[in-house]
C-alpha cells in the first residue's frame, strides 16, 4: 500500500498536469470536439489513479515503516521514468 500511495500520488499530478495542459488548448481551439473527449479521457485516468491513492492511504499506507524514505524514493523514480518518456 506505500508503494501504491507513492506512485499514484506521482502519476495523478502528471495526469492533472496534462489535463490543465488540455484545457488552455481547449480554448485555444474551441471546435475541437476531439480534443475535449481526450480531456475528459485523462481526467477519469487521473480520478482513477487518485482513488487508488485514496484506497491506499485508507488502508493505513502512510503509517508503514520508513514511509517518507520511500514515497521520496519510489516518487523520485516515478518522476524519473515521466520525465523520460516524456523526451524518447
């Protein structure tokens, strides 16, 4: 449940960072029905993966051993691996 926190705590801001992303082309591009499915597409991802984060905590995730130690190593690695991803 710690390693679930931590991860999904990383991925649900990258997916809400898209989101806002979206939007402003959004009003960018106001005719984009396709563009606004796609919002509406990530943002359930991001709603998912938060309440997997919400399950987790709920099950007592942050009270496990060493949890700060590692959310900030498994958070770390996760924000590695975006922002590789993001530049392959």
């Amino acid at each position: 449940m710690a390693c679930t926190s931590a991860v999904e705590t990383v991925i649900g801001g990258h997916y809400d960072d898209q989101v806002r992303r979206l939007m402003e082309l959004e009003k960018k591009y106001p005719e984009g029905g396709e563009l606004t499915k796609l919002t509406s597409t990530v943002s359930q991802f991001r709603d998912d993966e938060l309440e997997h984060r919400d399950i987790a905590i709920e099950k007592d995730a942050e009270k496990a051993t060493g949890y700060p130690v590692l959310k900030a190593v498994i958070g770390g690695g996760c924000q590695a691996a975006i922002w590789l991803s993001e530049r392959i």
